[in-house]
C-alpha cells in the first residue's frame, strides 16, 4: 500500500469515527416528549434506508440509491447535533446539511468525498421541487420512521406521541408512502410477533 493509500485510509477511519458519534447522539425530539431513552440518530438512520428501500421498490425507483439516501441523510448530525424544533426557533444562523457535509468530507479522497455530499444534497432536494424519485423516497422513509417511532413510544406508555405522528400524516407524499402511514395507524406495533401466538 502507498503512502497515499495509507493517507486515504486515515481520513475514511477518522470519518468512520466521526459517523460513530450518531450511535451515542439520541434523538431529541423525544426527550421533549418524555421518553427516558430515546432512539439514537443511527437507529433512525437505519431504519430510514430500509424503508426507503421498501417504498422505492415500490414506486419504482431505485431501491439501492434510495435506501443509500436514507443511510447518510442525518451524518451532518455528527456536528451539529440532532436540534429540535423549539431549540431552531432560537438558532439565527442555520448552516444547511449540505454545507455541514461538504465540511465533514472536505479531507476524504476526493471521489467519495463527492458522492457523499451528493447523497446528502439529494436527500434535501427533497424538501423543494426539483427532486429524483429517490430523494422523495428517502425523505418519506424520514418521515415515516418517525411515525412509525411514534406509534411505538406511544404503544409502550409514552402520552405525547399524538402530535408527532399528526406532524408526520401531512410530510408523506408517495403513494406507497401514504398506504404505508395508514397501515402504520391501524397496526399495531407488537402485531408482527403477537401473530405468531395466534398459529
């Protein structure tokens, strides 16, 4: 291995760790709620890819791009933090996860650090008008995961769930997107392991 591959292989790893960060970085959104032990910001993260995948499958897109979409979507957290929303209300500068993602990746090799600040811009094309299929994809697996959370905190006893998953109902844009959040309404979330009680 050349220098140069030694040097690369250091800034992935220091990378890598600093992604590590999103495993301890708890959700905070739910702390205002009440839950005592949120989800992290990794555990949303991985849950946010597969659905994505899920939902791309089905509107047909591509799976892969959308699922790798929702993976790398909050890694701009790994700096800034998960912010809720009364605590933006207080921020007066707001630097875009683009902008926070082009820092994080500024020392990778210059190819992936490219494709990772593109997963991050694809993924916030969302929020506008000019988006792939997969970034609508992604940004509905966002907002389905949280739903989906929701419904669980709220199965396990926590009250204020209600106005998380209300907030949610409205983000969702896909058709699949939209079946899914009113299965996820009707379901009960223990029911996928509750059934095998009732073979």
């Amino acid at each position: 291995m050349s220098d140069v591959d030694h040097l690369a292989a250091d800034r992935i790893v220091e990378f890598v760790y600093e992604v590590g960060q999103l495993k301890r970085l708890p959700r905070a959104g739910w702390l205002f709620a009440g839950v005592q032990n949120p989800e992290s910001v990794a555990a949303h993260s991985f849950r946010v890819g597969v659905l994505a995948y899920a939902i791309a499958v089905q509107e047909g897109a591509n799976p892969d791009r959308a699922a790798t979409l929702g993976l790398f979507h909050d890694v701009p957290e790994a700096r800034i933090g998960d912010i809720p929303y009364v605590g933006k209300l207080y921020l007066d500068v707001k630097m875009p996860p683009e902008a926070v993602a082009r820092d994080q990746v500024q020392h990778l090799p210059a190819p992936l650090a490219a494709h990772i600040e593109a997963l991050v811009a694809e993924h916030e094309s969302a929020k506008g008008f000019d988006h792939t299929p997969e970034a609508r994809c992604s940004r509905d697996a966002d907002k389905l995961e949280l739903l989906l959370q929701a419904r669980e905190y709220q199965a396990a006893g926590v009250s204020k769930m209600e106005r998380f998953i209300q907030t949610m109902q409205a983000s969702v844009a896909t058709d699949t997107g939209k079946a899914l959040m009113e299965s996820a309404l009707r379901i009960d979330p223990s029911e996928w392991w509750e059934a095998f009680g009732r073979r």
